[in-house]
C-alpha cells in the first residue's frame, strides 16, 4: 500500500483514507469467507485525563479461513487526542499453507521473529518448508515498519533459518539475519536455537546470536523447566550486549562490549487446587555491578473454573543505580448477570528517589459487563502518582463487539480448561 | 485452658472455610460426580453413557439423563434433577465445548482398547474438573504423530485450534513466568506457536506504535493478564530500564525514548538535563558503556553530534573504544565511523 511508503503533506487525510483502506480491504476478505469462520472485533476506547482533551481509540480486528488453506487477519487502530488524530496497522496479512504443512506462506505486515533472530515488525514475506523427518527451512524479507505512517528510508531485512529435529526430542537450529538502514549493515548476527524435550518432566531451549559487524556475542537465554505434579523449577540465564543489540550504525555501539549477565530460578506450586505460588530469584552482573532481583505472587482463583481470582506480588530489584521495592495486588470478582468488577493496586517505592515522590502509586478499579451476543461494555478509573506528576487520574471506558465469538487474548487460569 | 480451646477452635473454623475456598473441599450443591463409587459397584461406564461405544465424531455428549440415574437410584433423597448436584455444570461444558473443538471418534477407540474406557480416561476417578478429558499425553500413548507435529499439521484432531483457545497442559506448558520465558521457548518453534496464537498477539506486544492497542490496555478489567508493561510502569520505567541494560532494545528502537518523552513533553529544548553536575567531566563515560542504549534513546541520530565534537579523532575527549572492541566497518567510509574518523581534529 502506497499509504505507508512515506510521509504526506495531508497525514491526517492519509491516515483516514490508509485506515478505511485497511479495514475494507479486511472486510472484503472476510466477506467472502463462510460466516461461521468470519471473526471481527472492534474496540472503541475512550480515556479522559484530569485536564486534557480525550482521547478516542478505535481498534478493528478480524481474522477469517477462506479456505482451510487461506487466512487473513487484520490489526488496525486509529486514535485522537485533539487537535490530532493517529493511527497504524498492525498487522494485515494473508497467510497460504499446503493441507498438510510442507510449505507456509506468510506475506503482508506481522512481526517476524524466529530463531535467534529478534522481534521486528516489518512489511515483507516469509515462507517455510517443512520435511516431514523434521527439517524446516526459512526464508524471510522486507521493509521495517515505520510506526504511524513515518517516511522510509532505504531499510530492509532479510534472513533465514534451518532447523533440524533430532531423535523425536531434540530441535537444533540456525539463523542469519541482515539489516540495513539507509544502505548501511546495522545489523548481521547468526544466531543457534535448541529446543529439547528429553522427557516429559524435562523442557530445555537456548538460543545465541553472535554479532558479525562488531564481533561478539550479542544475546544468549537459556532455560531449564522441569515439572512434577504441583511444582515446576525453571532455571534461566541471560547475557545481553547492549552495545550489540544497537544497531551499528549508531554512535553508541562502539563503546566496547560491556555485556550483563543473569542467573536465576522460578518455581510454582499449586499448594491448593485454587492457589498457586510462584517465586523467582536471579543474580544479576551489570558490567560488574553486582546485584539481583526477586519476587514473589500468589494467585488465589475463587471458582475452579479461574473466572474470579485474587492476587499479591512482592517485588525487590536490587541493582547499582536500580534499588526499589514493589508490591502489586489484584482482585477480580464476578458480580452475576455478566459483571465483572476488578481492582489492582501497585506501590513502588524506590531507594534513592531523588526528589521523585517518596513511592509511586498506581491503581485501577473496573467495571465490565459482558453480552452473551459478544457485546462488551467497560469502564474504569485509573490514578497513580508518578516521578512527573504528583497525581493524575483518568477515566477509561471501552466498548467491543466480538462477531463469531470472542477474541482470545490469554488463558484465565491454570484449571480453566487445558490440554 | 479455655482459651486454648478457643483458640483451636477458631483455628480448626478458619482452616474449613480456607479448605472451601483453596478448592480443597467443594461447596454445595454441586460437586464432581461420584465416579469412583459408581465404578467400585462394578457398573460398567456404558451403562449410563449408553452408546457412547459406538459414537461417531459428531453428536451429542452422552451424558446420562434424569432417567438412567432413576433406573438404579428408584427412591432419591432428594426430588430435585440429580445433575443440580452431583456433577458440575462446568464439567459438561467443558466435555461440549472439547465435543465441538476435537474431531473424535469413541467408536474408533472403542476396540483399540477392548472396552476399556479408563485406557483413556484414567484419571476419572479424581473427579477433578481439569481431569474430565483426557490430556493429549494420553493421546500420544499410543498416537505417536510424529509426522504431524513435524508438519505443524494439528487438523487431524483440532477442528481449529485458534478458535480452541485452550491453553496446553502437558505439552508447551504456559506457566510460572511465561512472559519472561516465552522467547526463548519460541525461539526454536515459532510456527509452533502460531499454531494457537494469531498474528495480533505477536503484534499487540511487538509491533511498533502498538502503544494504544496493548492487550491489557483494551482488557480493563482483565487484571490477571500478564505484561512487562502493565500497572505503574510509566512510573517505575526508568528503574526497570536500569536494571537490565538493553533489554528495551530487544523490541524497541532507539528513537523510541525520545519520540515518547517528546510527545510527552519531557524532554526538548524546554526539559531540564536528567544529568547531574559534573556529568560530562565525570561519570558519563563509564556510564556510557554500561549502557549505550539509554544515550542512543535521546542522543541517538542527530544528536551523535554531540559526542562527536570531543571525541572525533584528535579531538579533546580521547578514544570512546572500549577495552576489546572490534569491528568489520571500515572507518573512512562506513557509518559511524566515519562520524570521527572521517574528520580531522
């Protein structure tokens, strides 16, 4: 789409004319799908802050199978705070698939992220083949996103990825990704991934990318989980270069390779059917600042089915230059007849604040209701004081309309129907 | 002595009302069904899920009716529907819903297992809402579907697994810290992941200016949903920021702190220096290295200007390099390089 090239002298004609584009062009999609696969959300939110304007955001989902081989979907917001109005796509794409899975085909604007290759929103393709003794091979390219419409310079990215499983439990893989801005290499890494499952008890994935401009690794995470019943111990550990991580065409990456390191453990146990406590602790190295981090939560569910739950986490980070405390409680309580009110509250009250506030506070109370036509109505009211302000409070209220059922967004609760 | 007693008491009430609400013990009227006393009588499953052996994938869920209870329990105790009680209602939408979501043939199975519905069904007994069904490790007792899972090809099973929404248990488990966890599970199996989960929710999180649309800033009463960015972080931002160096990074770019904190109007022309007195002659190089992220985000871009104009070649601020560092670009011509050692002193 011509729109999201670059920037115009009318953005907010652009944006109106981009966003009916995108939308329309989503409609059309799904209107010549079945009805009962056709599934369309839109969300008009609604916030008013003390002493400024308000501010309006509509965001339209929608996601269909045309055929069992065809997708699309669709992410689209628009906002105003006046005098201006804003807006992006998020996500449009068309996605084609082979019945049974040798070829994928992924093309319009998604995020791409695969391998050890990080997260990047871009307008572009990806394809994957698939072998059914288990090698895997990919191939991505295209534009980075430039948020809101922005003018483009001459960036793309381009990348791939092979993998291979191993004895049924094993997964080995590796990547390469190049990025350029404005014609210059800001970033070319390899990367390796692993992913294992030796036994059912056992998860274990890693992965590495290794800085080929600048040489040296710029970011490892490992993770071991292990279950049994109740419990589940994690342990993780990170490096990251953050000299490394920007790209190299900025000033700021040649400063040397001062990377931080953490180490760490999580366990959960589910002490009762309905309550789950999770703590987790990690030793931190920040270019020689030693230091470390810790929390602990507890989540109480108040039906088995996870629809209301309470919650309270205590958080401590401890680190040269980051030493604060937080403590952060949830409620969320069906009222019958499809209401819902909910509540969650967080202090945080740091070390040295400088003249920022003794503690930050922060709460939000809501209200919601919810159709069993998909229609949704919310509102809330939101205050917290901040290092900026001495207080500001908002009122927030949403309006959605779920078509073909409701939108997932995240699993209620551990007991709320798995497999 | 009394006030021991007393005190056990209160105690010994505390702990009831505790075991009915951790889940322990389940308020009436409904609780799980009495599957273990059923079985103990030796009354074959068929006997009130009649013709469940020989269901198709498609139908009803057969469940016994009013009817088939009274042809053993002649004389109940009560003259309310058995199912108010005995039973959850949760139970049966969960055995619905995995009637409509899972393409599965008892019929089938049936004599694979030679009548032997516990094969699969092992957990019945418990009587446990989350064991209603069997887990898919079940499935793959004898299932192995090896070719399948290579292939990503979940149809044979999942009428449609986006449209499922249930979360694994067994497999790719989301749990403890998922959030923190996630990339490094998705690392390996990306189209794994997209197996359940849309576009949109990479997106929502990861896009650039997704800002507005963040899940849990539509979810307003969804507290239980998890997020690095959720609650006061505007206010905690800088700390968390401090404590993990270039971990913003992994998702945003580096003008993403100033494009914010100028339309925020916290930094500009008119903000007042975050640094302290001495800052340049002092700390800031230190402070550089061990985070050059947080410079990029407001001297990124143009303002590298700044910190070319001492430590260009020959110039008053010295060699910027840090101990080790190496790199492919040629000075002369590459950018940044070029930056300082392209100009005299």
């Amino acid at each position: 789409m011509s729109c999201k090239t670059t920037a115009s002298r009318h953005p907010r004609r652009r944006l109106v004319a981009c966003a009916a584009t995108t939308v329309a062009g989503a409609m059309g999609l799904a209107s010549g799908a079945g009805a009962d696969a056709l599934r369309l959300r839109a969300d008009a939110l609604a916030e008013t802050q003390g002493t400024s304007s308000p501010t309006g955001l509509v965001v339209l989902q929608g996601q269909d199978a045309i055929r069992p081989w065809i997708s699309a979907e669709a992410l689209v917001w628009a906002g105003a705070r006046s005098p201006h109005l804003t807006g992006d796509v998020l996500v449009l794409t068309v996605r084609l698939r082979e019945p049974h899975g040798y070829v994928e085909a992924l093309a319009g604007r998604f995020v791409i992220a695969t391998g050890a290759v990080h997260p990047v929103q871009i307008d572009g393709g990806h394809v994957i083949g698939r072998a059914p003794w288990g090698s895997t091979v990919e191939a991505f390219g295209g534009l980075p996103v430039v948020p809101r419409f922005g003018a483009r310079s001459y960036d793309w990215i381009a990348g791939g990825r092979v993998a291979q499983r191993v004895a049924d439990t094993v997964t080995l893989g590796v990547s390469y990704v190049q990025r350029r801005e404005d014609g210059e290499i800001s970033s070319e890494e390899l990367g390796a991934d692993l992913a294992a499952a030796p036994a059912r008890w056992l998860d274990v994935a890693a992965f590495g990318a290794y800085d080929l401009e600048n040489p040296g690794i710029a970011e490892a995470r490992a993770s071991a989980a292990v279950r049994c019943n109740d419990w589940r111990f994690e342990l993780f550990g990170s490096q990251l270069s953050p000299g490394r991580l920007l790209p190299a065409t900025s000033l700021f990456s040649v400063l040397g390779d001062m990377p931080s390191q953490t180490m760490g453990a999580t366990v959960r146990w589910r002490a009762a059917p309905r309550l789950d406590l999770l703590a987790s602790g990690a030793g931190q190295d920040v270019a020689g600042g030693l230091g470390g981090n810790g929390w602990v939560r507890t989540t109480l569910r108040l039906d088995d089915r996870g629809n209301g739950s309470l919650g309270l986490e205590l958080r401590r980070v401890d680190l040269p230059g980051a030493r604060w405390t937080g403590v952060r409680a949830i409620g969320a309580v069906p009222l019958g007849k499809g209401f819902w009110y909910s509540s969650e509250i967080e202090i945080v009250a740091a070390d040295h604040p400088d003249g920022r506030g003794v503690a930050w506070p922060w709460g939000l109370s809501a209200l919601s209701w919810r159709s069993r036509d998909g229609w949704q109505v919310a509102g809330a009211l939101e205050a917290s004081a901040t290092p900026l302000l001495r207080y500001e409070a908002y009122a927030l209220v949403r309006l959605s309309y779920a078509l073909g059922g409701p939108e997932t967004t995240a699993p209620r609760g551990p007991s709320s129907g798995t497999r | 002595m009394r006030m021991r007693f007393t005190l056990g008491v209160v105690v010994s009430i505390a702990l009831a009302a505790c075991a009915s609400v951790l889940g322990i013990r389940h308020d009436l009227p409904s609780h799980p069904f009495e599957h273990r006393a059923h079985v103990l009588k030796a009354i074959n499953c068929v006997e009130c899920h009649a013709d469940v052996d020989r269901a198709g994938d498609t139908g009803p869920v057969h469940f016994p009716s009013e009817a088939v209870c009274r042809q053993c329990h002649e004389k109940p105790h009560d003259d309310r529907p058995c199912i108010l009680c005995h039973g959850e209602p949760y139970v049966r939408q969960v055995a619905e819903l995995a009637r409509a979501q899972l393409r599965f043939d008892h019929l089938r199975h049936m004599g694979a297992v030679h009548g032997d519905c516990v094969r699969c069904h092992s957990d019945v007994a418990e009587a446990r809402p989350e064991t209603v069904l069997p887990k898919m490790a079940t499935c793959f007792g004898c299932h192995e579907h090896r070719d399948q899972w290579a292939m990503r090809d979940c149809n044979g099973c999942h009428v449609d697994l986006r449209d499922e929404g249930v979360p694994p248990d067994d497999h790719l488990v989301h749990d403890a810290d998922f959030v923190r966890e996630h990339g490094v599970r998705a690392a390996s199996a990306r189209d794994l992941c997209a197996s359940c989960h849309t576009e949109r929710q990479c997106a929502s999180c990861h896009g650039e200016g997704t800002v507005p649309a963040l899940p849990w800033k539509l979810a307003l009463g969804e507290v239980s949903l998890s997020g690095i960015h959720r609650a006061g972080f505007m206010a905690r931002h800088p700390e968390e920021a401090r404590a993990d160096p270039g971990v913003c990074t992994t998702c945003h770019t580096e003008s993403s702190c100033v494009d914010c904190h100028t339309r925020e109007n916290v930094a500009g022309a008119a903000a007042r220096s975050p640094h302290p007195p001495g800052w340049v002659n002092g700390e800031h190089g230190a402070q550089a290295r061990i985070d050059p992220v947080s410079c990029a985000g407001c001297h990124g871009g143009a303002g590298e200007t700044l910190c070319v104009g001492c430590h260009r070649v020959g110039g008053p601020g010295g060699n910027p390099h840090g101990p080790g560092f190496t790199s492919h670009k040629d000075v002369h011509h590459d950018v940044p390089c070029r930056l300082c050692h392209g100009v005299g002193p």
